[in-house]
C-alpha cells in the first residue's frame, strides 16, 4: 500500500465526481431534501383526529360532552349537522372523517337517572395504528366526563368527594415533549447516510466497466487495496460532509437537541461510512452495471434500514425469528448510536458493543471487497 498510488487514485476519482456534476448534486442535495420533506411528512403523533358526531340527544349534557372533544387537540370536528347514518358512512369513505360518535337520544335521561348511557364509536381501521391510538384517546375524554359526573352527584348529595385511591406522577425522560420528530431526524440520519454512501460507491467500478477505463487500471501497477482505497477516499469526504451538512439542517430547521459528543457522533459516522461505502464498492464490483448497482444499493440498503433497524417501529415488537435478522443491519447500530447520542448523550463507554460491530462490519466490507475485485477483463 503506497500513499502516493493512493492518492493518485483518489485523485482520479476526484476528477470524475466533479466532471459529473449530476452525482455530486446528489451527493448533497438528496440528504438534505430527504432529511427536510421526512422530517415535515413523517409523523408518528396522532392529533387532529377528524371527528364526526350525529347528536340524537341534542341536550345541554350531550353538548358537554362533545365540549370534551372539540376542546381537545386531537380531535377536529367535521363543520356541519349530521343527522342520519348515511351521512357518516360517506364521510368515513370519503376519508373526511377517521371517527364518528353517535349519541343516542336517552343520553342526558340515563345520565340523570344514574344509569350507563352508552355513546356508540365508529372508527376507521385502515390505519391500525391511528385507530388505536385515537380510540385511546377517546376512552380517556369519555372516562374523564364520568369521573365528572359522579363527583358533581356526589356534591349535590353533600356528601365529600373522595380522593383518587392511586395518583400516577409520571415524568418522560430524554423527549419531554413527547415529539416525534426528535426521535425521527436521527434516525433519518442513519437510513440517510446508509442509503447515499452505498449508491454513491456502488457506481465506481461499474463506471469504469461501461467507460471502458477500466483496461487502463487494470495495466497500471496499482495494488487492489490501492485502488479500493484510493476510490473510496473522495466517497469518505464527501460523507463526512453530508453528515456535518444534514446535522446543520437537523439542528437550525427541527430544532433537534443533540445532549451528546458532537465529536463522538463524527467518530461513529466515520466508521460506518467505512462499511457503508465498502457495502457499495462490493455492490459495483458484481453487478459491473451502473443502473443495476443503483438499484442494488436501493434494495440492499434502503429496506432493511427503514424496516429492520428500529427506525419505525421498536424491534421488540417484531417476531423472535426477525428480530434475530436485525442483529445483521449495520443501520440498526448506528441509528441506536444516533438517538443515544442525541437524546440520552450516552459516551463511548455505554456504546462499546455497537462500536465494535460496525468496526467489524467495515473490516468485513474491505476485505470482501479485496477478494471480490480482481484486475482481469473477465
């Protein structure tokens, strides 16, 4: 391994990276565009609920009662009067309502009488996880106006109200505010760099296939590993880059804490890049086709990272057998190092293991890609 055949490769690459305008455009316009219209579209808080509510009882109880829910932030009640089951069919089809209430006409006469006055809920489950949560919610309005109503008959008995036999104190650590969104940007951060560092690798080699360059390299006296490293260098600092660039965006647009090392968090980037650009280099190397190994990369890199890295969805919930299959997804270790870094401003200490399995992972991708690439024509 030559310093200077290196470089003269990297230099090489360099070369082209800049002639090709189009690919370092996307090099790091993509992470910043993926990173602005993810972070505003991908939500996993439930608010605004569109609520529609056919009032058969149209009393001063039934009107309370729907208080509760116009006064919440969840809920958004649909304008107009609803007086026939039709008319919430068509809504719930239409999509301009995700809930509808139906409160029966003996709604204030079974309140009075202290009887249960069911209120029957309609909700759209075609979106499992927003009926779930919005159901919860209005459980808990419904729930909260009983607990009303027995307090306010009790007083009118004289009698003391008594107090609650249990008071839960809860306190949420790392994200008080309970947003998503600080949760979502880091992990955007890993699937983002996942995805950019192994299409951009992807296309060195096959480039040269189709350029026809690649008879060049191969009669010059540059080693393997030279050329793998002399490639990937310029991909590294490009990296970097987009990684100090999409971490300014985090911060001055979402306004995301970050509790931990900034130094750290460039440390841990700096080794998975290794991986991730050797995961692409690989990808190039057997595919010998620049738009199969863009749609390699996509394939390889893009799924498991959005789907088996914790990204989504909590990999506890998974099936045993799938989650097993996690412990093979680099991004699963780096997008865990980002929201510990960002949210619990864990050190190196705590993230030791997760460390090591992508120094692994990048020592694996290296040599992979040293037994794979060989200077033949065939």
């Amino acid at each position: 391994m030559k310093v200077r055949r290196i470089l003269a490769i990297a230099q090489k690459e360099t070369i082209h990276v800049i002639r090709d305008w189009r690919s370092l455009l996307m090099a790091f316009s993509v992470p910043v565009f993926l990173l602005i219209i993810f972070g505003y579209a991908l939500t996993l808080d439930v608010d605004n609920v569109p609520l529609i509510i056919w009032d058969q009882s149209d009393t001063p109880e039934s009107r309370e009662f729907i208080s509760r829910f116009t006064g919440s932030p969840y809920f958004s009640l649909n304008p107009g009067k609803t007086d026939h089951y039709d008319e919430i069919v068509y809504a719930m089809d239409s999509g301009t309502a995700v809930m509808a209430m139906v409160i029966p006409y003996d709604f204030a006469k079974k309140i009075k009488n202290d009887h249960v006055a069911k209120v029957q809920v309609i909700v759209d489950g075609s979106d499992a996880n927003t009926a779930t949560i919005a159901l919860g919610y209005a459980e808990a309005i419904a729930r909260d106006y009983s607990i009303k109503i027995q307090q306010a008959e009790i007083r009118k008995k004289g009698e003391l109200v008594p107090d609650n036999p249990t008071d839960i104190l809860t306190r949420v650590w790392y994200n008080e505010e309970k947003e998503s969104k600080h949760n979502i940007i880091p992990g955007l951060i890993g699937v983002i760099m996942m995805v950019i560092s192994a299409i951009l690798t992807s296309l060195t080699i096959s480039r040269e296939w189709e350029r026809g360059t690649m008879e060049q390299l191969i009669s010059t006296p540059v080693t393997k590993g030279e050329m793998i490293a002399g490639k990937m260098l310029p991909y590294f600092v490009i990296g970097m880059l987009d990684v100090l660039l999409i971490v300014g965006v985090g911060q001055l647009i979402f306004d995301i804490p970050m509790e931990g090392s900034f130094f750290l968090l460039m440390f841990m980037a700096a080794i998975f890049l290794v991986g991730a650009l050797g995961l692409g280099f690989v990808i190039s190397v057997i595919a010998k086709n620049q738009l199969v190994s863009t749609q390699m990369a996509m394939v390889i890199t893009f799924l498991p990272s959005v789907l088996l890295s914790g990204f989504m969805n909590s990999i506890h919930n998974m099936p045993t057998a799938v989650q097993y299959i996690t412990y093979l997804v680099p991004a699963r270790y780096f997008i865990y190092m980002l929201k510990a870094i960002y949210l619990k401003g864990i050190g190196l200490q705590e993230l030791l293991w997760d460390v090591l399995f992508l120094i692994v992972f990048a020592i694996f991708m290296l040599i992979l890609s040293n037994v794979l690439f060989r200077k033949k024509l065939v």
